[in-house]
C-alpha cells in the first residue's frame, strides 16, 4: 500500500519505463475511442489494465491519470458499448485501489467512459452517474468515440 503518488510511481518505476506504463501525458486512445485532457497542467497517465494491474481475475479500467496540481485520480475506461460494464470496471480499480495500492479520497476520484456507442436512454445513464456519485467519486461522465476533459 502506498502513501502518495510519488511513491507509487517510483514503485512502479520499472514496468513504467519498459511498458509506458506511466508517462507525462494527457491522451489515451484504444481502438477508435480517444480520452483527452485539455489542460496547460502535467499528468501522469498510467495504464492500470496489465501494467498496475497484472492479475485476470480483476475486471479493472484502462488508464488512470494523476492530476498533480491537487491529487486528482481520473479512472478511464475505453470500452465498446456496454457502458453499465465499463462503470462496474471503474468502481472495482477504485475498490482494489483502496483495498492493496493507494486510497484515494472520494472527492478526488473521477470516472470516465468513452465508448462506441452510447446508449440512447438518458434515465439508465442518469441513474449509472448518481450511484457512482453517491458512493464512489466526485463525477462519472460519458461520452462516445471521444471524450475532450477541461478540469476545473
């Protein structure tokens, strides 16, 4: 368990220089969907799927990016189109994250899903974005194909 990001990046030091797995950087991009952080500050994006998280028992996010201006955690999933899955994948990074490699304060965390088809009913989405809000982080936001953040 680690007490700050810093010291998670150095313990991850070695799988980051071999495998990206943590580089100063604003974009992830996977199969024809794309997250970007427009922003003058630098990030950290670490790929958490097979980088931070090696073990397949886990179902877990793609990338996460630190925001090092206030220790903001932002969860990102790529995903096809069953956004109710990429959600439940952004919850279990957070809960292992909390359980075995950083805690993260609630106010600090942010989810995203960028998928390639979104679905059309507003009140199912609604309802995904006001439990994740509840019980999990600040704000879970969608978008489909790609996803242009502009943090506050």
């Amino acid at each position: 368990m680690h007490s700050n990001y810093n010291e998670l990046i150095e313990s991850h030091k070695q799988s980051c220089q071999n495998n990206d797995c943590c580089v100063n950087n604003k974009v992830a991009n996977e199969k024809g969907k794309k997250f970007e952080i427009d922003s003058k500050e630098n990030f950290i994006k670490m790929r958490i799927d097979n980088c931070l998280i090696v073990n397949n028992q886990e179902k877990k996010c793609d990338f996460g990016f630190i925001r090092n201006l206030n220790d903001e955690f932002y969860f990102v999933e790529l995903k096809g189109s069953d956004v109710e899955q990429a959600k439940k994948q952004i919850i279990n990074t957070i809960t292992y994250f909390e359980e075995n490699i950083i805690k993260i304060p609630k106010d600090k965390r942010f989810g995203f899903v960028v998928s390639s088809k979104f679905p059309k009913s507003g009140s199912d989405v609604n309802n995904l974005i006001q439990d994740f809000k509840k019980k999990y982080g600040k704000s879970l936001k969608f978008k489909n194909k790609i996803l242009i953040y502009k943090p506050i």
